[in-house]
C-alpha cells in the first residue's frame, strides 16, 4: 500500500511520517516527503530525531527519486539537513558503504550542476559531510 504524503505542520507528523516511511523503507514516499517540505524547515521539523536509518533512507531517496529531477532541491536539503540535531552523531556513525552512497549523492550532484549551486558551494558542504 503507497503511503499517502502530505505536507507535515509541525515536528510530530513530520516524526509519524518519518516513522511510516522508515518501517516500511519507502524511498518513493520518502522522496515524495523531501519534496513537498520546505528544506529550510528540515533542522525544525526534525527536531532532535535525526538516526542513522532516517539520514540514510533520505540519502537513498534524493539520489533515487530527486537528483535527477531537481538537483537545486537535493542540494538544499543537504545543506538544511546538516544543520540539523544529532547530524555530527549520526555522520559518526556511518558505515564504510553508506559514507559511499553519500559520496555517490555528491557525485550527482556535482554532474548536474545548475544556477542554483556552484561546484565551490559543493565542495564546502562535502566537507561538512567530511568526504
């Protein structure tokens, strides 16, 4: 069953649909989440909830489902999300593979470089990103 998205108001239907997306790993809801929410909200809407699982999920869904079509959109989540709680925690912790998929992420976005980002503003976020 397709997860019905809609725009979150606040942090707890932010968190209820993260929690939906997660246990059923929906990348295309998740993607479908990223979209619609304004990434400038993302440290709020998070809250202190950043995880592994989540950072991943939305790592595999904006290189899946959103790079291709709005890579502007992609690159402003990156940045609004390493603003977020937890973000130097959770970059910690990732695994060998997952630091490659977000690497994989960077690639694309450096291939589709567009007037909404330049290479330069890039480069500073991957090292936010510590690659």
């Amino acid at each position: 069953e397709k997860l019905h998205i809609s725009e979150p108001s606040n942090a707890y239907d932010f968190g209820q649909i993260l929690n939906a997306v997660n246990t059923n790993k929906d990348k295309a809801a998740c993607a479908d989440l990223l979209t619609i929410t304004d990434p400038k909200k993302l440290p709020v809407l998070l809250s202190n909830k950043l995880e592994g699982e989540i950072f991943f999920i939305f790592i595999q869904s904006l290189e899946y489902y959103v790079v291709g079509k709005d890579p502007g959109l992609v690159y402003q989540h990156l940045f609004y999300l390493s603003k977020a709680e937890r973000f130097k925690v959770v970059l910690a912790l990732l695994s060998k593979n997952e630091k490659e998929q977000v690497q994989q992420l960077f690639d694309l976005l450096s291939e589709k470089q567009n007037h909404e980002y330049s290479l330069e503003d890039l480069e500073r976020l991957k090292k936010v990103y510590e690659l």
